[in-house]
C-alpha cells in the first residue's frame, strides 16, 4: 500500500517551480543557481536567454580557501565554494547576477554559499 504523505521532494519541486516562475537570468545578469546533496554542493551561473552554463564550481572540484573556523565542514565547503565562483565569474565578465536558491530553504549551507559568493565580488 502506498503512503499518501508527500515526500520532501515532491513539496521543494513545488517550491522550485514556483520561484522559477518569478526568476530569470538574461546576459546583463545571469541567474546564480544552488544545489546541495547530502555530502557536496555546487553553483552554476545560467544565462537563460540562450540556454547556456556559463561556468559551474563544485566542491567535489576541491576547493581551496578560507572559511570561518566555528562553521560546521559542510558549511564552510558551501562558503569556499560560493567565492571560489564568484571570483571565476569575475574573471569570466559576470559581475552581477540573480540568486536562485533551488527550492532549498535559506538558511544553513544554501546561506553560506550566497555570503561566499557575496564576499567574492559578486553583486545580488
């Protein structure tokens, strides 16, 4: 018998959904994109217009840098992460852009990725 109780996924698809309806990268200000698995997360910075990835870091890249040392492992992977793209996405002429948190609630990692980003030279 199947349980009628929706899953975690089904309810952050519903909540993707809906802020994708609302949020658009152009090619004056791409769109910032988070995903978080269990153990890693990663950006991506989209240009919607033409459907294209401009670049993308993960932290399975293995990413070096500095991080607040009171800040869980994953939590300051997320922020490492975060200007580490940020600093790519400067080399690369992208200086401004639209955050998509993907669903995910901001608070926690999906936070720490965005200070990151922010602390990198990233405007949004």
């Amino acid at each position: 018998m199947k349980s009628r109780a929706k899953s975690r996924q089904t309810y952050r698809a519903r909540r993707r959904a809906r802020i994708g309806r609302k949020i658009r990268g152009t090619a004056e200000r791409p769109r910032l994109v988070v995903f978080r698995s269990l153990k890693h997360i990663e950006g991506q910075i989209v240009d919607d217009d033409r459907g294209v990835t401009i670049l993308g870091v993960s932290s399975r890249s293995g990413v070096e840098g500095e991080a607040a040392e009171d800040l869980s492992p994953k939590v300051a992977d997320s922020y490492r992460v975060g200007k580490a793209l940020a600093e790519r996405a400067l080399e690369s002429g992208v200086e401004s852009v639209v955050f998509d948190r993907g669903g995910y609630p901001y608070h926690g990692r999906v936070k720490a990725f965005a200070e990151g980003a922010r602390a990198g030279g990233l405007r949004f």
